[in-house]
C-alpha cells in the first residue's frame, strides 16, 4: 500500500476515533431517572404532564416510544443532564432529534434548547440562559417556521432567515450542523432546507459602520419643489396637455442628503460565533394549546455520521407510519363506500315501499269511484 494511501487511511481513523456523542436519547421505560421536570409552573397550575408513547402509527412498540405532551393548554419545561461537559470550540456541533405532531398542532412549539453549565434544572423556564435552540414553531397560519436562534453575550439573537417546518401529523427528522468556521446548515428529514453564514444571517455582531452623531444637515439645503403649474378649468380648444415647466440640469444639486456614517467604535470581529463554551444540558421549553406531540431520537454530536446512523432509525419509523395510515385510508374508503352502498340500498327499498303504498291508495280510490 502507497504511504499517500496509508496516510489518508490513518486520517480517516483517526477522524473516527475522535468522533464524539456527547448525548443521545432514545426513551425507554427509564427515562425518569434521566431527564428533570421543572418545577417553575406547578405552582399556577400551567406545568403540563409527559407520559412514555410510541403514537398511533409505529414501526416497534419498543424502539419506537417517545416522550409525549400529555395535557393541552400548558406549559413543558423539562432537561436532562449531558454526561460530561463540553466545548464544540474547533469541532462540528451536530443536533438532531425527530419530532411528531400527531394531534396536528394548531399553536405550539417543537423545539430543543442547548443550555449551559449553572441551569437550575428544577426551576428550567423561559428565562433559563442558553445557547441554541433549534426546531419547528407553529401557531395558526402566520406562524409556521424552524426557529434557529442563538444565545451570545447574554442576547437570543433570531435567524434573519425564514425556514419552513412540516405541519402534518407524521414524525420529520431536523437536524442543525454547526461548522467551525462559523457556517451553519439546517436540514428536515435529511434534505437541506438553510444554510449559510452565522455572521451574515444573524445580527450578533455590531455593525462596522454607524451614522455620525454629530453630523447636521446643512443649512442651505433645500428640499422643497417649485410645485407643479396647472392649467385653467375651463374648455380650451387649444390645449395639448397638461403643461410642465421645462427642467434644465441643476449645477448646485447635491443629491439627497444622507446622513454620513462613521466606523463604529463598537465594532469587533469575531471567529468563534459558533463556539458554546461549557454545554451541560439539553432541554424543552414550550408551551403548547393542543398537545400530542412526540419528542424522540435526540443526539448531540461532532460526527454527521452519527447523527446519520440514528436517523435510520426515524426513516423506518416514517415509513411504517406511511404505510399504516395508507391502509387506514383505504379501509375508511372501503367502509365509506359500504355505508353509501347500504344507504343507497336503504333509499330505494324506502323508495319501493312508498311506491307500493301509492299504489295501493290509488287502488283503493279507484274501488270507491267504481261503488
């Protein structure tokens, strides 16, 4: 074997000997002992239960259960704890989870939160501190997006792009790739939906340029127009059209004023927009007014291929899903198609009968007209 050959194969070893899972969570029976429920909205009555589900449609009544949204009109808040800390400083950062909103959401969230070390898991909520949270959003018809927003120097800063997010009720895989030199990607189901420059998409640094404070307009500056001349209101044989003086270029004409900018004295770079330092926790915070909605397959990773192995799962998943609601749509056909048959039968036997009742009154007044 060639060293060139040799070398490439020592680097991709090598590669995937350094790959990292730094969280993954597929739900079992266990699942309590590892995830904390926050304690932040008991006390009004708005904390909604979880409960262990696999949904209507699944593929293995084991593998396949998830953690589901049990109580409409409330608010989820629950974590659990990332083995051991870490930093995806010089790394890809990969999060993946699937997501089911079997009771076809009208207003609620889907979403996951990285957060940092210091969460006070038992008091988790919408104040809590984090560093990403990633995934689908939907209320009513205005709101239907992926939120990708970023926590930085103590900001949530929002995507400036809109990202779509599927609205049915069957499982969609998201994914979200962060890249060391500060690009990101967002992926559904496997197929690229966004991606771009964390620097260009997100306002997370000042701008360079600012206007200038001190700058006034000047004095002789005029912004007033002549005015346009019109003609008289009455009948005129001779008119040609409405009449306009006649322009001539203007030597002193400057332009519109804008006000001058000025290097922003705030303004710093920054390469490492992407880098979390000290993530300890995965979470979901949401609020939901109808629930059902099933959280599985999680996974916190450096390595796309691992996120892609436990996406494998999710496609068979989907698939079975596929299948089983087809047969359920056909077996609704069929049964529809039995109950328009059955009514048909029911309208003419109905019909037959009021025929042979005619009949027979008309029968029986012929009888009296002939006494």
């Amino acid at each position: 074997m060639k060293a060139a050959t040799l070398a490439i194969l020592y680097v991709a070893l090598m590669a995937v000997a350094s790959a990292e899972v730094y969280f993954k969570e597929t739900f079992d029976k266990n699942w309590e002992n590892r995830w904390v429920k926050s304690k932040n909205k008991e006390a009004e009555g708005t904390a909604g239960t979880w409960e262990l589900s696999h949904g209507k449609y699944y593929r293995d009544a084991e593998e396949d259960l998830g953690l589901k949204t049990a109580q409409d009109a409330r608010f989820y808040q629950i974590s659990a704890a990332i083995p051991k800390e870490f930093s995806n400083k010089g790394k890809d950062l990969v999060v993946q989870y699937s997501v089911k909103h079997e009771q076809k959401i009208d207003c609620g969230g889907g979403y996951l939160k990285l957060l940092p070390t210091g969460l006070d898991q038992s008091n988790f909520n919408g104040d809590s501190s984090y560093y990403l949270m990633f995934g689908p959003d939907i209320c009513g018809s205005s709101t239907k997006k992926t939120h990708l927003i970023f926590g930085y120097k103590g900001k949530n800063h929002l995507i400036k792009k809109d990202i779509k997010c599927e609205t049915d009720e069957f499982t969609h895989l998201y994914t979200l790739v962060i890249k060391p030199d500060n690009t990101y990607e967002v992926l559904i189901d496997e197929k690229s939906v966004a991606k771009g420059s964390i620097k260009e998409d997100f306002d997370m640094l000042p701008p360079k340029e600012i206007a200038d404070p001190d700058a006034k307009k000047p004095e002789d500056w005029d912004d007033e127009l002549d005015g346009e001349w019109e003609a008289p209101m009455i009948d005129n044989p001779e008119f040609k059209g409405e009449w306009k003086p006649k322009m001539i270029p203007n030597p002193a004409y400057k332009g519109e004023w804008v006000h001058p900018m000025i290097p922003n004295p705030d303004y710093f770079e920054d390469d490492n927009l992407y880098a979390f330092d000290a993530v300890k926790y995965v979470g979901i915070e949401i609020w939901q007014v109808k629930a059902g909605t099933i959280f599985d397959n999680i996974i916190v990773t450096d390595n796309v291929d691992d996120a892609h192995k436990l996406a494998e799962v999710t496609k068979k998943l989907q698939e079975a899903e596929k299948e089983q609601h087809k047969k359920d749509e056909e077996e609704k056909q069929k049964q529809e198609e039995e109950e328009r048959k059955q009514r048909e039968a029911e309208e003419a036997a109905n019909a037959h009968e009021e025929e042979e009742e005619e009949d027979e009154e008309a029968e029986h007044a012929s009888g009296k007209d002939e006494l």
